[in-house]
C-alpha cells in the first residue's frame, strides 16, 4: 500500500472515530443531568458541538498518551483489581479532559464522568472495529495490540522461518464424545472446528491415566512424565503435607519432579510459549502460568500477559463491562436453575460468580492476546490452555446450556486465533487437544446425604457429624484467581475433609473429582490391607458395600494391590485373580492396568476410592461439589480427544487408542519435529514413532537438506 494512502486511511479513521466520540457526548450530555457542555449561561449549538469536539479530542489524546503509563505503573495491582479500576481511571481522564476546556464549559459529577467515559471507551472502540472490518493493515494493527504493543520486538528479518510452528491450543474438559455432538448439524454449536473436521483434520479419541485431572495430564503432556501424581490433591506422609495441583508451590515443585525424571526440559524448551498452564513446559515465554506464579522479582514474568492485554484502553474497557456481565449472567441462570428446581444442582453462591467470570472473559481473553503475539512474533512452539468450560460445566453439568454458551465463546477465541495466524511470519498448524472430559451426575454428599469422610469416619466407628459439611469445587480457575489477587495460598488445614492433623491417628480423607484418598498419617509408608483390617474391622467392607462406591484399591501383604468390590468381590492385580464379578468391569477396557500403574506410586494414599458408575448413563458421584467432575474413573472425564492437521502423521496406528498423557506427549514432540512435513524413517524406529513411542537411544529422523544433498 502507498505510504499516501496508508496515512490517509489513518487520517480517516482518527476523525471518524473522533466525530462518533464527540457526537456520543453531545448526546450523553443531553441525557444526564449531572454532565453539560455549556457556560452557565447557555451557548448555540455551534458553540456546544465545539465544545463536545475539544473534550473528545482531549479525552482520546489523553486515553493514548497516559493510560499506557498508567497501566504500567499499576502493573503490580491485582488482576482482577486492575480491570475493575478500568472505569475509575476512565472517568478519571475524562474529569481532566473536561478541565482541559476553555471557559469551564465542560463540567461532569465524577459518578457520571465515569459513565461517560465508559460509553465513550465502547462506541470509539465499535467505530475502530467497524472501520477495520475490510482493512488488512488496519486489522493486523488491531492484533497486535490485543497481543501488547509494548512487547519486546523480536530481532531478524520481517519474515520468520519457512518451517511451520505448532499452536496447541487445549479445551480444558472438552471430552471427545462432547466434541462431536458439538460439530455435528447444520447450525454446529462450534462452526470453526466444525469446519476443520469436515476439511482437513483428524479427530481422535485417547484415554487418560486413573488421574482424569488437568494436574496429571498436563505435567505429562508439557513435561513427559505425571508419575507419581495419584490425584488433584494427595497428602504425602514423608512430607507431611497436601499437595494440590494447582497451588503455585505445588505446580512448581511437581514440574521439578518431573524435569529431574525425564531429564528434559519440556515440550516447549525450543523457542516455546506457555499461556494460561499449570506448568511452563520449558518455555521462556509464560504468562498466567501457575508453577512460576509463586516466584518474585524479575524472573517472574507470569503476570506481564495482564499488562499486554490491558494496555489497550478499549481492551479494557470491554473485558471489565465483559467480566460485569458475565457475573449477571451467572447470577440469573443459578437462580433460573433454582426456580426450575433442576437436579441435580450444587451451591453456585458466595465468590463463585467472580470466579466464573474471571475463567471466562478475563483469562480468556489475556491468553488468548498473549497467543496472538506469540503468532507475530513467529514463536516456534506455543501452548495454551482455555479453562472456561471446565469451570462451568463443573458447576451446571458437563452438558448444560449454560456450559454450551461457553463452548461458543471457545469458538470465537480459536477463529480469532486462526485468523491471526494468517498474519504471522510463518505458517501455523493449530493442534486441538484436551486433557480430559468431564462425567455428570449428582454429588456423592447430594445422593446419599453424608460425605466420603462421613463414610470413612462411621467405618472406624469414629463419630460423625449430624450436619454433614460441603466439600467446596477444586476447579483450576479458584487457585488462578487466588494467584491473580496476590492471595496466599490456602493452608492444608482448611481442606474441609481433612480429620485429623498430619501426626493424628484418624484418617485423612481428599477429594479428587469422584476419586476419593483415604490416608492413616501416623503409620509410616502404606498401611497394609491386613493391618487395616487389625485397627478398623468394619472400614474397607463398609466402603466397598455402599452403592455410591464402585471400587477401592488396597495393599495386602499377601497378595498386593487388591482391588475390593461389593459383596466380597476382588481383584488381584499382580496375578489376575477374581474373587466374585470383577469390580473393574463397569469402567471399561485398561481400567485394571491404569489402577495398576498409580498403585505403584510411592504417594498413592493408603486406601484410593472410585465411586459408582452407571455403565448405561457414564453417571458417577463426585466427592467434591461438582456435578460435572473428572480426576477418576468412570463415564465420559476418561476420553479427551485429540485433532490435528491430516499434515502431520496420525498419532497411532489405526484402530489403537493413546493411553495415558505420557504417549500424547511423544505424539506432541514428533509433531514438532516434522517442521518439514511427515518425515518418518523406514525399519522398526518408525513403527516405534507411529505408535507414539520413544525411539531407540541415538536415532533421529534424517534430515532433509543432507539427503536433497547426497542425491
């Protein structure tokens, strides 16, 4: 475009936006009592569209020139603080724009300015947009300051690599089954991904560990290796403390675990991006990133997404009416859901709406930006996670028309990205995945009417409660909220479940979804089946025999890990033996050799529980209040899905399914590696990567340019 006309289209753009701003004020003016744009005298109408045009100029050069440093310097502010500030600081430089008038002829009470200012903010940033509809250098601008102007620019050409990157973008409890129906019919639910299915890529199914829980998928799938992670939350007796997936100090520590395992730094230790994770996978680049939210100083630049986005004033403006409108919307559909008396249901109250906004619009909308800078500045390697359905379908049902909406939202945010990715420096694959489903059905507490530590406390013949206590929702936005507001982290002894301390002889009992962990604090190690039985005669039948309960997982020092059932059945792993119908049945094929692998877990706690499954429904009882859950066994949490461009090479064999997060993250690393397309070499290493298994120590795939060379 020539440098003429480019200008000239700015030029345009200032003044239209700057017409529709003075306009809006002339008409705010003439319906609010508290603002005019008048001499106490009166003035024509010449003067006062004068003066409207001197105050919306004043206002925009301000809104340009200060609110980037005011950002900046609110940098440390909380999140959630900084975008509820929004309208204040708004009204604010519309109270000095105003002042900036000659005559005082523009006068506004600071209630009303910051309502003014708010209208102002949205019909200059309407007016922007629809100008930059049919306008490419308009439009990429626009995408860029979603991203944040104010980034570090990228040394090197204009161009980036011929080589593509890979965006992984993960729909947190999306199951694959959820996926379909979402896609199918004329007027699919997610238009976007609907297209992409009917045109080019792939959808898969693959099956996750006993630990259904983004804690446990996503450490394997950024960083190779979940071992030793039975559940959401597990108390470790060496320690003495509960571990939770998604405290800061737990993310980190788990992610050190796991880097220390596998020797390796992660999946995106190459040029990588983490946006809105648990773990950082290697990356240099984070932002909302859990296990580094914990750190201070310099070297924590988790939080720097916040400024990016909201650097933009009209970015803020609309996530802050967003984040309002959101909190009203979940407002009227819990009190819809409670006028239609809908079952089941669970307590939506208290900070849950604020929580709920802040999965939604807030850290939607921050990663989504810090995605689409890392896309201009043509990272290698980008992975994000979208927690917004999740959090909801934990609270309305995985298949609920308020978890629906949301799924369009989702939608919207991948096209924006799709979209974006046009205008990077390098071509873009798009990898879908999730990191597990999400499995309905009403609260173990709801149904039977006691808790799982009710249950755990009347089989040691230990008192229980006559008003059993709620268990409240571990969903990933509550921690990621607490982290956005500086909170500290909530102690151990608040986990509502826990009886006793860590030196106590009473059981500890956590919830993870509908997987429930039983430990005994004061003996050493894992208690065996028979000293169980020793101290607690009625325990492990009182369990295994209640109808809300499919199966527990015990040690014998016998026999070894013995899967308990009702009416006397077992399960020995080790050999195989069935004493009675096999327990397992109801949970489908590699149920015995997921429980298998987490029994060898040197932190599985002393007595795991799974509740009940309902084979027909895929209905399970979670422990936690959630009527959509997922951490175990059971229904629709075990069976995320993977979509991929038909680019690249299928993640196995046709008719095998990926089990466990480990092989997903082998697939995840060979497609990063065929940069150059489908690359797959002949003889036994390439059926080993085919299957999504590690390959021989020394191979790696041949390299193009050597081989165009020698021929």
């Amino acid at each position: 475009m020539p440098r003429w006309k480019a200008l000239s289209g700015a030029l345009f753009r200032v003044l239209a936006v700057w017409l529709v701003s003075s306009l809006t004020l002339l008409a705010l003016a003439a319906l609010l009592p508290d603002f005019r744009l008048q001499s106490p005298g009166g003035d024509s109408l010449t003067r006062t569209a004068v003066t409207a045009a001197l105050g919306a100029g004043a206002f925009g050069l301000l809104s340009a020139l200060v609110w980037p440093v005011l950002v900046r310097a609110l940098l440390l502010v909380p999140a959630l603080v900084l975008g509820l500030l929004v309208f204040f600081l708004n009204g604010s430089l519309l109270l000095l724009a105003l002042d900036l008038i000659p005559e005082g002829r523009g006068q506004a009470a600071p209630e009303t300015a910051v309502i003014v200012a708010a209208v102002m903010s949205a019909a200059s940033s309407a007016t922007s947009a629809f100008l930059a509809v049919r306008n490419d250098e308009a439009y990429h601008r626009r995408l860029v300051r979603l991203a944040g102007r104010r980034r570090g620019r990228r040394t090197g050409p204009a161009r980036g690599p011929a080589t593509p990157g890979t965006v992984f973008l993960q729909l947190d409890g999306v199951g694959h089954d959820l996926l379909c129906e979402a896609v199918r019919g004329e007027r699919p639910l997610m238009p976007t991904v609907a297209r992409w299915t009917g045109a080019g890529y792939r959808l898969t199914p693959w099956r996750t560990d006993w630990s259904s829980q983004t804690g446990a998928s996503q450490l394997a799938l950024l960083h190779g290796s979940n071992e030793d992670v039975p559940a959401f939350r597990w108390y470790e007796k060496d320690t003495r403390t509960v571990v939770v997936s998604n405290r800061p100090s737990s993310a980190a520590a788990l992610q050190r675990r796991a880097v220390e395992r596998t020797g390796d730094g992660g999946l995106l230790a190459h040029d990588g991006a983490s946006r809105g994770n648990l773990f950082s996978g290697g990356a240099d680049q984070v932002a909302l990133v859990m296990s580094v939210a914990a750190r201070r100083g310099r070297y924590n630049r988790s939080r720097a997404g916040y400024f990016a986005y909201f650097s933009d004033p009209a970015n803020a403006t609309r996530t802050a009416v967003s984040f309002v409108a959101e909190v009203v919307r979940e407002l009227v559909q819990s009190l819809r859901t409670r006028f239609r008396r809908e079952l089941p249901r669970v307590t939506r109250g208290g900070l849950y709406p604020v929580i709920r906004a802040f999965a939604t619009v807030v850290e939607r909308d921050v990663v989504v930006a810090a995605v689409i800078g890392d896309l201009l500045a043509g990272r290698t390697a980008i992975y994000a996670d979208l927690v917004a359905y999740d959090e909801v379908a934990h609270h309305s049902g995985p298949a609920h028309r308020d978890a629906l909406q949301v799924l369009r939202s989702l939608d919207r945010a991948i096209a924006l990205i799709a979209r974006a990715a046009r205008h990077a420096p390098r071509p873009y694959r798009i990898v879908l995945l999730s990191d597990h489903g999400q499995s309905h059905g009403p609260t173990f507490l709801e149904h039977y009417g006691l808790s799982l530590g009710d249950l755990v406390r009347a089989g040691c013949g230990l008192p229980v409660p006559r008003r059993a206590g709620r268990t409240p929702s571990g969903a990933e936005a509550r921690e990621a909220a607490r982290a956005a507001l500086h909170r500290p982290e909530e102690a151990a002894g608040q986990q509502p479940e826990r009886t006793a301390g860590p030196a106590s002889s009473q059981p500890l009992v956590l919830a993870s979804g509908n997987l429930g962990l039983v430990s005994f604090p004061d003996v050493p190690g894992r208690i065996t089946r028979e000293e169980l039985d020793r101290r607690h005669p009625a325990l492990l039948s009182t369990l295994a025999n209640h109808p809300g309960i499919g199966f527990l997982l015990v040690r014998s020092a016998v026999h070894g890990p013995v899967v308990l059932g009702p009416a006397g059945a077992e399960h020995h792993l080790d050999t195989g033996r069935l004493i009675g119908a096999d327990p397992l049945a109801p949970f489908g094929d590699g149920a015995a050799d997921a429980v298998r692998r987490t029994d060898r877990f040197p932190h599985a706690a002393d007595v795991m529980v799974n509740s009940a499954c309902d084979p027909k429904t895929g209905a399970v009882h979670a422990f936690e209040e959630q009527i959509g859950s997922h951490g175990g066994l059971g229904g629709a949490q075990s069976h995320p899905f993977l979509l991929w461009p038909a680019e690249l090479t299928p993640p196995a064999p046709d008719g095998e399914t990926l089990t466990g997060a480990e092989q997903v993250h082998r697939v995840l690393r060979r497609w990063l590696g065929e940069a150059e397309g489908p690359q797959l070499p002949l003889g036994p290493a390439a059926d080993e990567l085919r299957r999504g298994v590690r390959p021989p120590e020394g191979f790696s795939p041949p390299d193009p340019a050597a081989q165009d060379k020698s021929r």
